[in-house]
C-alpha cells in the first residue's frame, strides 16, 4: 500500500462475475488473436484457465456506481426490467452521474415501488470493469490492436476479453502488443522518492545539465529496446549508446546526400546497364527490406534495428569505399559515374522510407535536404522488384570467397592485380561482368582467370603493380610508355603523372 501503513482486511459482501460459464468461449478467442511476442499467449491463456470469478464491485466513494437498490428490511437485491428503462431514460436526462446526484424519490419517480422501503446500492463497478468495456464505450466496436505492459495479462486484457466474449461472443481485439517496464540502468524500479526517474522529456529536450538528444534518439531507444524484453533499462549511458547508434546511421546518409545533392534522376541509369557493384548494393537493399517488412508486421522493432545498422555497417565499409574512385574521378556524365549516382539515389530512397518509422525525423530531414529526394513520410515505402536477383547473390558470394583470400594476403589490395583460379561454374558466372566490374567489387587493380577443374584448388595469385601512382586519382595505374609531354603551362595547371583515366576526363572539362 502506497501509505506504507498496515492493512486490516474484513469480509464483506461483493458482487462477482462467474467466469467459468465464459471460459471455454474466452479460450477459443484467445485462439484467434495474434500477440507480440508471440509465447506471451500462454500466459493469457493461463489467466483465463486459472481465474475461477472476478469480483466487479468496490468500496469507494468515487467510481461508477452499480444502479441496483436494497429493500431495507430484507436485504433482497431488486433488479428489473422495468429499472433498467428507468435507469437508461435517467441516464438520457441527467447524464451518468444520475446515481450521486438525485435522490431515491426523484430515482424512483414514475415506477411501481414505494421509495420508502428502499435505498440505493453505494458499491462501485471495478474500475478494470469501466476499462475492460472501453472497446465498446469508446470504439462503438473491436479494436484492431491493444497495446500496453506485459502485466496487464491479468488486467486490461483479460477483462477486455471477458466483457467482449460475454456481450458479442468474440474477441475485443485482433492483436496484442505487449511491453516491458522501463527501468533504472542497475535494473531498479523507478521511484520518484529515490529520483531515478528518467523523463522521456528531458531526453528530447535536455536539461540543464544535460544536453537534447532529440526526438529520434529516444524513438530509436524504444524500438531497440522496448520491444525485445519484460524489463527495459534506460538511462545515461543506454542513452548515449543510442545517440551513438543514430549518429552511425546519420554519417552514411550524409555520405548518400553528398553524392546525390546534385543528381538529376532524368538521367538515372536502367538496372540493366548498372555496374556489379551498384546492383549488389540495391540487392542488399532489397534484401533488408523483405526483412524488415516482415519485422514490422511482426512488431519486431528491435531486429528493424539491428537489421539496419547491419546495413549501415556492411555498405559503409564495402560499397562507401569502394565506389568513391567512380563517384570522385570518373567523368562527370560518364556511364560509370551516373551508374554510381542512379544506386545511391534508390538506396538513399529506398532506405529512409524503410528507417521512416523509427526515425522519422531524420528521414524527413535527409529528404528535404537535397532535391531529388521525396519526403519518405509521403511516398512510403519505396522498392523494386528487380534489385533482388539470384545471378547477383550467386555472384557475389563467389566474390566473397576471394575476398577473403585476398584479404588474407595484404590490407593494401588495391595495390595488386589478382589472377582468380576459378571453376568452370564460378566461371560462367562471373563473365557476364566485365572484369574491370569483378576487380571493383575485389578491391584490386585488375582481374584475370585461370580455370582449375578440383573447387578445391580455388586461389588467388596477388602480383604487385608496377605502374606509378597516378596524381589525381591515387591508383596505381600510370603506365610510364604512356605518358605524355606537357608545357610549362600545362605542368603549372595539372599534374605531371596522371593514368589514362584522369587524362581523358581532365581533356574532357577543358573542351
């Protein structure tokens, strides 16, 4: 008790509801509903099997009353019809409050008893009674979810069920989603006495000893969290692990907006013509849709997220790095640089309408930050078909498993060629991509193969470049027999050591 005085309990008389003739028909509804998580459904389920009755009256002096009336000398409980109509048509009149503010005779006024010999009931409807029968004063009908803490098994929906089965015969609901309760980051209840109380304000505002985290910190939290467990802890250091997390996801979209800020979506490029690279990004986007699209249905908020920040964490440290030489030195308007922009421009789509739910506004916020990006909250979820293919999985995990070999060979690939000893299998499938694709995708200077028969024998032979470093773009690709001569003017303006590459594109912009 919240006085912390001792309590005295004493027998009285109650009123009840017998929800054994109710428990059979409950059981069968419970069957029909969906609840997140999905084990939780045993426990409601042992609720309504172990509940034997449910007393619905209460002694207070507040509350909604139980319109019954006690004749004085007996005792006896009256009920009728010809009370009930009564009762409705005073409800019509003076509102639902008619039981405290008139009196027996103005109650009675117009029926066959004498007032004389009766007074009124003073024992109030549980108050899980007046919520449990919400779905009916307040929707006019079911609802298609409730949502509430994990210990309102025994409170809000049961009673919720039990109301609705004995008045309709079904379910008030279709689904239930259950949450933990917060608590402190050692794991303690929160208590304004103790003054470990984390207000939800005061993270999205700050304070004044501590600074805002917005909005999309705490809604990340949240999903990350609140979804994934009976007890959730929060506090500074949960807190600052979120605002880190968001950050992550914020600086790889910085990284898609600084790419695209520019781009004219007139000019995107068929999937068809896409370079390997840039279709296995879009096939990784897609495949983190499908996940996340069944996460969501599912009301796993928690795997959105980590989902997500598997994404950010794969493309930024493989596709970010490696696509920079196309998006940085490559023509403006070359085929490969538009190639580059067209997969940037759909995944940044693609993604912010994906993280709209959780983060919506950093979603909205990266939208209108550049101008051929829509607002993810008004176009929704954005994807196509066509982005999940099994030729680019195929592929790509064959280029996985050289990867890796080569990693194992240097951290400096990109100073290499490489000779692929490939099967006939993995063959057939990397040469429907040029090998200046397959080398992109390896991180190498370039790509030859050298077909073995035994899988066993799959390697890769690294040999190191022996061109110059070129001035503008960094690879090692200057081939001393082709450089060409440049005037005193021209060695003031550019470099000396440029690659084929840089040449034709620096030609390009002085035309």
């Amino acid at each position: 008790w919240r006085t912390k005085k001792p309590v005295f309990l004493r027998a009285s008389k109650q009123w009840f509801m017998n929800t054994l003739e109710l428990k059979a028909k409950a059981l069968e509804a419970v069957d029909g509903v969906t609840i997140h998580p999905p084990n939780a459904k045993s426990t409601l389920k042992g609720v309504v099997e172990k509940r034997p009755y449910w007393c619905i009256s209460r002694q207070r002096v507040w509350g909604t009353k139980i319109p019954v009336l006690y004749h004085k000398e007996t005792e006896e409980v009256v009920i009728s019809q010809e009370l009930i109509e009564r009762y409705s048509s005073l409800i019509d009149s003076h509102g639902t409050g008619f039981w405290w503010t008139l009196d027996i005779d103005e109650i009675l006024e117009g029926t066959s008893y004498d007032s004389s010999q009766y007074c009124l009931g003073n024992d109030i409807l549980d108050i899980w009674f007046d919520s449990g029968i919400s779905w009916s004063a307040g929707l006019g009908s079911h609802a298609h979810m409730y949502l509430e803490g994990i210990d309102q098994f025994s409170g809000w929906f049961y009673t919720s069920l039990l109301t609705s089965v004995a008045l309709t015969g079904k379910a008030p609901y279709k689904e239930i989603f259950v949450h933990g309760f917060t608590l402190d980051e050692k794991g303690n209840k929160m208590s304004k006495s103790v003054g470990n109380v984390v207000d939800p304000q005061d993270i999205v505002l700050g304070t004044k000893s501590k600074p805002a985290k917005g909005v999309d910190v705490l809604r990340w939290w949240v999903g990350l969290h609140a979804s994934s467990g009976s007890s959730v802890l929060v506090g500074d250091n949960i807190l600052a692990a979120s605002q880190v997390e968001v950050n992550k996801i914020r600086n790889s979209i910085k990284f898609c907006l600084g790419a695209v800020k520019d781009h004219d979506i007139s000019k995107n490029v068929d999937y068809d013509q896409l370079f390997l690279l840039d279709k296995i990004l879009l096939h990784k986007l897609k495949v983190f849709q499908e996940k996340t699209d069944g996460f969501y249905g599912g009301r796993e908020y928690n795997k959105v997220c980590l989902a997500l920040l598997s994404l950010i964490a794969d493309v930024s440290a493989s596709y970010f790095y490696l696509v920079k030489d196309r998006l940085y030195c490559d023509g403006e308007n070359s085929k490969s640089r538009l190639s580059a922009l067209t997969s940037l421009y759909h995944f940044s789509q693609g993604l912010l309408g994906s993280m709209a739910p959780i983060l919506p506004v950093l979603s909205e916020e990266a939208a209108n930050s550049v101008p051929c990006l829509e607002s993810p909250l008004k176009m929704g979820w954005y994807s196509q078909p066509e982005w999940l293919s099994s030729q680019i999985s195929d592929s790509y995990t064959v280029l996985e498993e050289y990867r890796t070999l080569i990693n194992k060979e240097t951290k400096k690939s990109l100073e290499y060629n490489a000779v692929l000893k490939v099967t006939q299998e993995d063959l057939s499938l990397l040469e429907n991509y040029s090998c200046d694709e397959v080398a992109e995708v390896l991180g190498v200077l370039s790509v030859q193969y050298d077909v073995v028969q035994d899988k066993d024998c799959k390697d890769v032979q690294l040999t190191p470049s022996t061109f110059g470093v070129c001035e503008r773009c960094r690879k090692m690709t200057v081939d001393p027999s082709h450089t060409r001569d440049l005037s005193q003017d021209d060695l003031e303006s550019e470099p000396s050591n440029l690659c084929q590459r840089c040449i034709r594109v620096l030609d390009d912009l002085k035309a």
